[in-house]
C-alpha cells in the first residue's frame, strides 16, 4: 500500500509541470499612449493596461524617440500616418471622430453666446499650441470662420486640451477651444457654445500597434475589442465622441 501512494505521488509530481503547462497563459498588461481627450473613456473599456496620456504629438515623439509601448491612439491622422511611413507602428485604423466647440466657464463670465462673439468682446482665450490637434484643429476652425485676429486675444497656448479644460475651469481664462467630448467630461463646469457646421474641421481618431512591441497578438485583440465590440462602441458613444 505504501508503494503505491509513492508510485502516485511521483506520478503527480512528474505531471504537475505539464498541467501548468496546460493552463492558458494570462493575458499581457498592455502599454498603451493615447491622446489626452482619451483620458476618461480608454480606462472605462479596459481597466487594466496601463495608460499614458498626453497631447499626440508629444506621444508621437517619444515613439520616435524609442518609448516602449503596445498600441498608440491619436486625436489626429497626421501622427499616426507619419509614424506609419517610418515604419513604427502597423497600418492604423478609424475607431472614432470629434467634433470642436468653443467652451465657457459654467458662470460665462464674458457672456459670449457664439464662437463670433469672441471678436467684438474684451475676452481671454486660451488654445492649444500649433503643433497638437487641438490646436491645428483651432486654427483651421478660426481660418474657416474669417476669425483669425481673435488670436490676438489668446492668453495661453496649451500643450494639450486637458490643460485647455482646466485653464477654464479654474476661471483663468473667458473661453478655450475644446472637443465637445471634454465638456462632457467637465461635470459641468464648463458649457459648450455649438461652433457653425462650415467651420468644423474633420477631427478623426485612429489607433495602431506599435512595431517594437512585445505583445502583438494582443494589442491587434485589443484594438478589434475597440472597434468591434458592442460595450466599447457604447462607451465611447456615451462619452461625446463619433462611432459610425
């Protein structure tokens, strides 16, 4: 009898290493740069990876630059296309759109009614900086409207819309150029004056895999997650953004 619980035991032993073998291994925690407008909604989908927001083009630099990271998300075609050219990142996919308003302090010290305001009123308008998307996506809207001297009015160019956001919210400036889906965020501290369909420009989210990443497999299921999954497209639709 004794035998036999040794002849079993070693038995269990030798296939304990080929049951844990077995076992599917756990999902890798995935690095992902996105665009700051990104911050509430991302971490809403996935709880779980590991995030790092900022404006694109700062997260498109440090790629550049050789950040590690899974998957980069950019609130602009230009970063991704760029970096897709240099062969850093896979070809990138749509998986959103935007769209601008001019955002107001809740109490809209200025009492500005329309983005045309902003010309005949004493206001302090902050923006992004030329070189992030909110920031060329202002410039383009101002172009399209016949209202670039306002830009004489800018008090503070932000690196990213986030910091545009709490410029407003904390009473530093009469109004900021934003995307709607960051009013929404606000709480209501801010309100969002509709800017005209003619000045619009199309704000285009897209999402690719980095190259040098070490989880490929599951960067591209989280990106089919993103786009094709019914709970994602939800999300992303309750927080203000475009999913077609």
């Amino acid at each position: 009898m004794r035998r036999l619980v040794v002849v079993v035991g070693a038995l269990l032993v030798v296939g304990l290493p080929h049951l844990a073998q077995a076992r599917p291994a756990a999902s890798p925690r995935l690095t992902i740069l996105a665009a700051s407008s990104l911050t509430e909604v991302f971490p809403r989908i996935d709880r779980r990876a590991a995030y790092s927001f900022a404006g694109s083009n700062q997260l498109a630099l440090q790629l550049e630059q050789g950040a590690p990271a899974d998957l980069f998300a950019s609130a602009s075609p230009t970063f991704t296309q760029r970096l897709y050219r240099k062969r850093l990142i896979e070809k990138p996919r749509t998986f959103a759109s935007n769209a601008l308003v001019l955002a107001v302090p809740q109490s809209n010290p200025a009492g500005l009614g329309s983005v045309f305001d902003l010309r005949g009123r004493n206001v302090k308008l902050v923006i992004g900086t030329a070189a992030v998307p909110i920031g060329a996506y202002t410039r383009k809207v101002l172009q399209k409207l016949g209202l670039t001297d306002v830009l004489s009015k800018v008090v503070s160019e932000e690196p990213d819309v986030k910091s545009i956001v709490g410029k407003l919210a904390l009473g530093e400036a009469d109004a900021g150029f934003v995307y709607r889906t960051d009013v929404r965020a606000a709480g209501g501290r801010l309100k969002a004056i509709r800017i005209p369909a003619r000045g619009q420009p199309e704000v285009r989210y897209e999402i690719a895999v980095v190259r040098s990443s070490r989880h490929g497999a599951a960067a591209r299921g989280w990106i089919r997650t993103l786009t094709r999954t019914a709970r994602a497209r939800l999300l992303l639709r309750r927080a203000g953004f475009i999913v077609k």
